[in-house]
C-alpha cells in the first residue's frame, strides 16, 4: 500500500461527504406565498448542516495532522483508517436525521454518538502509530499521548453531556456540538502549517 | 497543512459540487405523452443549471488564481479555504430552489446572497493574504488590491440589483446573473494561463 | 493555470458523472412478492444505465487522449474544457428520462443530442488546439484532422439517425447508440497506451 | 493512456461509490414519538449499509494490489478496468435494494450476483496481465496463479452458497457475506504495506 494513495482516498471520502451534505437541505414543496416562511422553517437544518460542514473539515484536518507523521502503513492501519471513514461518511445520514427532526432526543444521540466513534477510532489510531513506530517518520513521545488523550476525553465528555441534555434541553446540545467545534477549530488554527511545532502541541 | 492536500481537497469539493448540481433537474413524472410539454416547461430550471453550473466553473478559477501565488498556508487560512467551499458547495440548495420556483423573489434573493457570501469570503481571503506576505511567493502590491477591490465591488453591487429586481422584473434578475457571469469569464478567458501577467491583471 | 490540475478537476467531473448515474436506477416501491417483476421491468434501465456508463468512460479515454498532447492553457481552452464538463456532467440527467421512459421518441432525442453536444465540444478543442500549436507538445497536421473529422462526421450522422428513428423503431436507436460506442470502443482498444502511435491513428 | 491517471479515477469511483452508499438509508419519515422503533426497525439497512462500505473498501484494496504490479497500461486493459468499475459502482443499487427489503432471496441474489461479477472481472484482469507480461513490472508466474486462482474458486462458491441460503435462511446469507468478507479482510491486513512479499502471497 502506498501512502500517498490511501491519503488521496480518504481526502476523496471526505470531499464527497462534506459536499453531499447540502442534500440534507430539502427544496420545501410548498405553494410559492408560503415559501418565505417555509424556509425559515427550515433555519434549524441550515444550522445542522453548518455544523456537519465544519465538523467533516475538522476530522479532515485531524486526519491530515495524524497522516503528516506517518511514513508507511500496514494492513491494520489500512482497516484503522477505513472505519475512521467509514465514520465520516455516516455523517449525512445523522445530519439529514437531525435536520429532519429537530431539537429531539434521538436524533441528538445518534449525531452525538457518531461523534464519538470518529474520535475513539481516532484515539486507536494514535495508539497504534504509538505502539507501531516503525510506521511513523519520528517516534509519538509519552509527552505526545499526554496532551492528546485528555483532547479525546474532554470531547467524548462534553458529547456525552450533550446527548444526556438532549432530553431537556436540546438547545443546550447544539450549543455544545457548536462549542467543542469552535473550540477545537480555534486550537487547530493557532498551529502554523507547515508544522513548525511537533505532536505534542496539538 | 501541506499546501498541495489543501488544494486537492478544494478541487474534490469543487468538482462533486459542479457535477451534483444536475440532481437539481428532476425527471417529471407524467403520463408520457405530456412528457414533451413536462420538459418544456423545465427550461428554466435547464437555464437556472447552466447558470450554476458556470458559476462554480468560475469559483474554481478564481480560487486557482488564488492558490497560485500561495506558498504555504496557516491555520486561519485553513479556515477561510473551507468557509468558501462551505458557500460554493451550498450553491446546489439555491439552484435547486430556484429551479423549483423559478422567477420567484426569494430563491433570486437566497442565490444572490449566496454568491455574494463566496465573493465576499474570496476578498477576505486576498486581504489575509495581502497582510500575511509570508503565506505568498510574491507580496500583494496596493496596486493588486486596487483591481481586485473594484471587481468586488461591481459584482457584489449587480447582485444587489439583481435581488433588487426579482420583485419587480425577474428576468432582469436572471439576466444580471448571466451578465456578470460572462463578463467575469471574457476576463479571465484573456489572461493567459500560466500566469504570464501578475496578480493585478486580475 | 496548471495544465495538470485541469485535468486533476476534469478527472473529478468524469469520476463523478461516471458513479452518480447509479442513481438513475431506482428502487422499486412494492410488495415483496411483485419485486421480481418490478425487477424485469427495469431491465431497459439497466441497458440504458450500462450504456451511459461506457458513454461517459469513453468520454474520460476521448478527453485523456486530448490532453495528452496539451502542453499549456489558455483562458478559452479552459472555457471550452468546462462545456466539454458540462455536456458530460448533465448525462445523468438524459439517462435518467430514458430510464423512467424507456422506448420514447423525447428521452432518446435528448440523450442523443447531449451525445452530439458532447461530440461537437470535442471537435471544437481539437480545432482550437489545431489552431494554437503553441498550446500542444506537437502541432496536430491535417493528416490528424482528417481521420478526426470523418469520426465526429460518423458518429454524429449516426446519432441523428438514432434520434430520427426513435418515432418509428426505439429499439434501433438503442441498437445504434451501442453499436456507435462499441465501436469506438473498440477503435480505442486497438491503441497501446502509452501513445506509440501518433494522433492521426485516433 | 497514463497509468497514474488511470488510477486516479479509478480511485475517484471507489471514493465516490462508498460515500454514496450513505444514501441507502432513509431518514424516517414518521411522527416524532414513532421514530425510535422507526429506527430499531432500520437496524438491517445498517447493517447491509457497513457491509457494502467494507465491500467496497476490500475492493479497492484489491484494486491497488493489482495496479501496484502494472507498469503500463493498453486498450484491452482499459476496458477491463471500466467493466470492474462498472460492478463496483452498480453496488450502491443492490445496496439500496437489500435495505429496502431485507431478507428476502431476490436482493441477496442481485447483491451476491454483482460480488461474483466484481470477482470475475480481477479474475479476467489477473489472467490479462500474466499473459501481457510487458504490462508488468514482474511477471505473474505460475505460483501467483496457483495461489489467486483458489482464492476466487472459493469466495464465488460462498457467494453461490450465500444466494442459495437465500430462500431458506436469509440470515446464513447475511453471514456468509460478512464471513468472506472478514476472511479476505483479515488475508489483506496480515501483508505489510508496502509490499514486502511477492504477488503468490496475495
């Protein structure tokens, strides 16, 4: 397996499902007076597509910045990166969900809970690039683990609050969903690329 | 962030929105001998497609032109990149909405809003740039901002217009639309590629 | 613009066209004991699927032999490249109205004429490129003109006549419109890529 | 013809291929309360959704397994290429049928149908490069043969079987499709990319 082919893969699975997206935003098929307030209906899916839009470009990024010290792969990193796909590419489908029932429980914790399986396949792959160093260009340090890991339990925990709100407050789990993203795209964009500072710092 | 991903990934996102865009035109569902007046009746849903569909032809251009003279980028660059695919990849919901509702007020005023969204993001990211000359092989002179801004400003001010005129004449909206379309491309279509000109010809 | 990344986002276009025809078949809405029949009947779905699948592979091969003599671009091959994307990209669209109206004198016009758009697209690059010698790795002589004209000549005749017959014979036009494509196919086949034989074999 | 630029677009279908496949599964459209079991219901789509997603995936692996060993590519060999992209990107069709009516014998047939002609068609390509040496970095010897060869003897005859199940136990079917699947799977992850074994490994 080259590198570069499954990198130009997955970027081809994630440029597709951030551009399918749009398809959860259905054209109303209403009489043309009450358009107006058929698409301000529809404000809570524009939202919701907002969010996935950034959410696929996040994990696009995140998946670049752990490609970027990879050197070789090997057939369970294939299979690792594949279900990290396959992940991303459910998105539609909980978007579309969510943008079809708003501000409910269920299709809260569905969006919730895909979350949280892209970022724990994300967290196996650091592991296994960490115990398989013969695969990345410099060796992922202790130092390394230390500042990624609490990234993936302070997330997976703010998620799982959101789905636990859902009940109650489904505002409040959109304001979290929206919030972590932010908070991370903030963090990713303090970091120079081309990578000036190592692992660590992310 | 390798310059060259960021600009496959951009490409991918360009083309998948380019060619979705045909979903926009639905198969009517009649008994078949209405079927020759069926798609007679969709010709302005055809006009509004390869409106579209130049459009995101141009967008594509323009963000070429733009990656040019980019030598590596940033986080924040990072982020402006995917707010502008984020409003071309959108574009399909306001083609096919006016497709839908052709001559209508709203979907002319959703579409224009959302070209001036792109434009207004590609003159952010000019800007960024001109005030980051470390991102470009080549600074941004005064004298490249004084014919990139007026482009801007003529575009964006037509497509006012154009929402302006969809109550009262909404083919002049369309006819704005096409205008600016072309005279954009006649622009381009004169420069020749690769750059022999610098970024003011623009 | 970079010849190559043109051709990286017309690849895209291809790749794309070529996959969403899928959609055009549709899953049929019935009571299990009837999918059988429901299945038989769309059998003229599938040709029309299989055949606009090669239609547009046969396009990508026509479009990758042309930009193998492409050295640079200029602003209105590019343009010309897009209506080329456009013709190519709205083949989903015909494909889908032969799909749902199987055996009808309007579907087949349609798709035939979209097939001659496309042809004629093409024979407008190769006389551009003919035109512009500074643009190709090797001027193209009017020996390779006169063995590409007769074939845009042939294959478009022969696309007319399939449109032409569609009142009387729908099952010819297509027998036509398959045989046309095996034969180019084959005319392609014959050709060992990488290109040991000049243009005017093609 | 490129071999590079072969692959590329082969890659784009595959890419292309898994992403849509999320469009199998439908967003319920029920009453809010009713949405839960609408969901629970929808379990086997899922299901057929993961398979299909790691179908496509194995086969692209296979895919990259055959091109890394082709160094040029001709007419015939294009062809061949076409037909498997072809049953790869039908897939998403099969996909959606088995969602829509789970355990019944005709969709696990069309699914089981397309895996085996997906199979025949590496089957023909193996053969076409072992007896088109010069195509080839390496020749294909016998040993590679002898070891291929059983390898698809054996998935067709489970497929065959699967399809067979169908009438009785269409949950055999399901697991037998999955069965092959993590077999081959699992046959891939244990070689080392980039390969440090001969083709007879595979």
């Amino acid at each position: 397996m080259n590198k570069q082919r499954l990198e130009a893969f997955s970027d081809g699975v994630f440029a597709i499902a951030i551009t399918l997206l749009i398809l959860t935003i259905r054209v109303p098929d209403v009489p043309p007076p009450a358009l107006g307030s058929a698409l301000v209906q529809q404000l809570p899916q524009v939202a919701t597509y907002v969010l996935s839009f950034f959410v696929v470009a996040l994990y696009w990024l995140a998946h670049h910045r752990m490609s970027h010290v990879v050197k070789q792969v090997d057939g369970t990193f294939v299979w690792l990166n594949m279900l990290w796909l396959l992940f991303v590419s459910v998105l539609p489908f909980p978007a579309a969900l969510l943008a079809r029932y708003p501000l409910q429980v269920i299709p809260i914790a569905v969006y919730g809970f895909d979350l949280i399986l892209v970022n724990i396949t994300g967290l196996f792959v650091t592991l296994y690039l960490k115990t398989h160093p013969t695969l990345t260009t410099v060796p992922i340090g202790k130092e390394g683990l230390r500042t990624v890991i609490p990234a993936y339990v302070w997330t997976n925990g703010l998620y799982l609050a959101a789905i636990g709100l859902g009940w109650l407050l489904p505002w409040a789990s959109y304001v979290i969903f929206a919030g972590v993203l932010i908070a991370v795209a903030v963090r990713y964009a303090k970091i120079l690329y081309p990578f000036t500072r190592t692992v660590k710092d992310g």
